[in-house]
C-alpha cells in the first residue's frame, strides 16, 4: 500500500514485512503495557511478535483487508522509528458507513502526544477520503492512558458496553466514543491547527 498520513511529528504508513525488527522489538519491550488490553492469541496460532513469516503474513491480510475496504492499518513513526499503530477496522459500509479505530503506541513514547496526533491523521482519512460516517472507538475503563487519548481530543462518550469483548481471557466492559462525519465537519479545523 502506498498511502502514508504526514503529521506534524510523526508519519503513519502500512507496515511492511520488512518493519519486523523494528515491530518485534517494540512489541516485546512493551509486552506487560499492550497484552492487558487486548484479546489472547489464539492456543496454536502463530506468533507474529517472534515469527517474521507470521508477521509477513500479517502485513499481507492487511494488505488485503485494504484492498478490499475492510481495514486500513497504519504504523506510527517518529523520526523514522517504529513507534506504535492506529487502526481502522471492520469497515462496514451500506447504510452504516462505520469503522472501529484502535491505537497502542510504545510505552517509552507515551505521554508525547503522539497518539492524539495519528487518531487525528487517520479520522480525517477516514471522513475525507474513505468518506465514512461514524468512526468508534471502545476502550476498557480502567485503561487511563488509551481514555486519555480520546478526552485530549474530545471525542464523545457514548456509554459502556458490558462484557463487550474478549480481552486476555476475560469478557470486559468498554466504554464506546464516536465521532460522526458531521462532528468532524464541525470540528475539523480545531482538531487539525492542535494536533496537525
């Protein structure tokens, strides 16, 4: 894929079989910050942290996923490095014009207002050039820095799902924040002068 999101501080690009070193090295100092807030891997399944052809195959469904309009994955980069990953996932169009968008960033990053800085990059991808809707995002409430992220930017709370979904074994509460086109419209121009 050859879309890539300039920011003011970062850049965010499809991540390529050839950014494993960099993934894996990221993911693996950042294993006890990331693994509490996302769901067990599968028994079985390949370990895309420590097996580069799983993470090729990794960046291939996502290549796929793009192409088709179901997902569009973006690493973040500051200064060249690796740093973390926004996601648009689970595109779904019609009458409901949606994606949910996901985040992490390395731990040694945080703080840095980088997140904020690529949510922003990628909702104004997805309501200018994908031309969705509504874009979600749900979060585990006791999950203080990933609520951060979208209270900077101030994203509307929609309430908590209970037992929403599966996180490291357990069914978890989340509490789901949306942002439609409209709210982007209306909102566009303050978002991009902080965080652009």
């Amino acid at each position: 894929m050859t879309t890539t999101l300039i920011g003011k501080r970062i850049v965010l690009r499809p991540l390529r079989p050839d950014d494993f070193d960099q993934w894996r090295d990221v993911r693996t100092a950042n294993a006890d910050w990331l693994t509490k807030w996302e769901p067990r891997r599968p028994s079985g399944g390949p370990d895309v942290v420590r097996d580069p052809q799983a993470f090729k195959m990794r960046c291939h469904s996502r290549d796929r996923e793009w192409q088709v309009g179901l997902g569009y994955g973006f690493g973040v980069f500051v200064g060249g490095q690796f740093a973390g990953e926004v996601n648009l996932n689970n595109v779904q169009r019609g009458p409901f014009q949606n994606a949910y968008l996901g985040y992490w960033v390395d731990e040694r990053q945080a703080g840095n207002g980088y997140t904020p800085e690529g949510v922003v990059l990628v909702l104004r991808y997805a309501f200018e050039q994908l031309g969705l809707h509504r874009v979600q995002i749900s979060i585990l409430p006791r999950n203080a820095a990933s609520r951060r992220v979208v209270e900077k930017l101030n994203i509307r709370d929609e309430g908590t799902a209970e037992r929403y979904l599966e996180i490291n074994g357990v069914w978890e509460d989340h509490i789901r924040y949306a942002m439609t086109a409209e709210d982007w419209t209306a909102r566009r121009d303050d978002l991009i002068r902080v965080w652009l």
